[in-house]
C-alpha cells in the first residue's frame, strides 16, 4: 500500500527545532553547573578566611570548634524516623525538650544574647546570628545531658519540635518568638506550576527598596526551561 512520506523541508524543519531545543537546554545545564562551581569555590574561600582568622586569634576555639561541627554533621538516614525514635536518639524526653524549648525563648531576649547578636551582625564581623543561636542552642541541650554523639540528632529534633509535634504536646515549640513570628509557610508549588510573579530585590539597591522586575517576567510562558538557585543574602 502507498503510504505518505514526510518532505524533505519537513524532515529538516523537525531536525532544526529539535537541534535548537537540545542546544538551549545543553546551554542551560553549562550555565547551572558553572553556577555551582562558583558558589563552591566562593564558599570555599569564605569558610578558609574566616577558619584562618578565628584561628588566629583564638586557636584553641576554633579546634574545638572544627571537631564540634564534625559530630554535628547530622545524615539524611539520621533524620528518617517517627518523632518518638528520633526523641529516643538524641538522647531526650518530652519533657526535657519542652524545657530546653522555654530556656532557649528566655534566653534569646535576654541582654547578654542580645550583645552578642549585635555584635555578630557588626560590619567586618566573621560570624552572624544564626552562629550565635546554634552556639546558644548546643550549650543548653549539653546542659540538658545530650552526648556529643547524639548532638547533631537533637538539634534537628530541637529545630524542628514545632513540625515534629503538636502544639497539644510541645507548645513551647509553637510559642517562642521565632515561631510566633515566623511568617514563612509551606508553598504550594509543584512541578509545572506556573511561575509566581515575586518582585525582586537587586543587591545594588537601597536597602529595602524592591526593584521592579519580578520573577515571572525572568521565566516567560513557553520559554526554555528554568532551574532556580536560591539562596540568602544578608
């Protein structure tokens, strides 16, 4: 039986399209792997000059500070596990959670932290608020008896009582400060979703000051794909 056979201009158009397709998407994969390889090695040189400094000027800390991070690195299989066997890991109790919980809310609006958040956040400071609450936050589950072995357990058990159970349960996690002020939520992207349209803060403007091109209008409808790196900036 005769059957129809494409055209030689269709075959070529067909190849054109799908030759430009896999070449924007090849150009994309460069783009993200070069990102990657850059925020690596800027975080590379970031951590070596502030290890150099603190030790420096404070040998002995940043020994132990080096070796305290080491048996906080916390494994994807360590965080795998009902609440109760992961309460059972770090070494703690509902009760002694529910306790540290309240020392760490008293403790954070205290004069002393506070110092020492002001202090962190200083220009030319190597450290932020977020070293100042882990430092805050390890010293009180020590207090509280958790081992050095069950350290990076407990604290993700700590930081994350407020997801892990009810307010029923642990409500000092769904009362302090920062939970009472926490204004993230859980989104509702999914793959395929459209882009939303968030304005974007340009780092050469004024602080505060958003600019005026949002997100949705760097990723247009039936554009080539689009991978985001997100991160902080502070």
């Amino acid at each position: 039986p005769h059957r129809h056979r494409p055209s030689a201009c269709t075959l070529k158009g067909t190849a054109r399209t799908s030759a430009s397709e896999a070449a924007q998407q090849e150009d994309l994969i460069q783009k993200i792997v070069a990102l990657r390889k850059e925020l690596a090695q800027h975080e590379r040189k970031r951590t070596a000059s502030a290890a150099s400094a603190d030790a420096l000027s404070r040998p002995c800390q940043a020994q132990r500070r080096s070796a305290r991070a080491c048996s906080e690195v916390c494994r994807d299989d360590e965080m795998v596990g009902s609440p109760e066997n992961l309460l059972h890991r770090a070494g703690l109790t509902i009760e002694t959670l529910r306790c540290v919980l309240a020392k760490e809310t008293a403790a954070r609006t205290s004069s002393t932290v506070q110092a020492n958040y002001a202090e962190a956040e200083c220009d030319g400071s190597m450290t932020d608020w977020i070293a100042v609450t882990g430092e805050l936050q390890r010293n009180l589950l020590a207090e509280a008896g958790v081992p050095d072995e069950s350290m990076a357990v407990a604290l993700y058990v700590f930081r994350s009582a407020a997801y892990l159970f009810s307010r029923e349960r642990v409500p000092e996690a769904h009362d302090s400060i920062h939970a009472r002020f926490n204004r993230s939520r859980q989104g509702d992207l999914t793959v395929s979703s459209r882009v939303p349209s968030v304005r974007l803060f340009p780092l050469e403007a004024d602080r505060g000051a958003a600019g005026s091109m949002t997100l949705a209008d760097l990723c247009p409808l039936g554009g080539p794909p689009v991978a985001i790196v997100a991160g902080s900036y502070t």
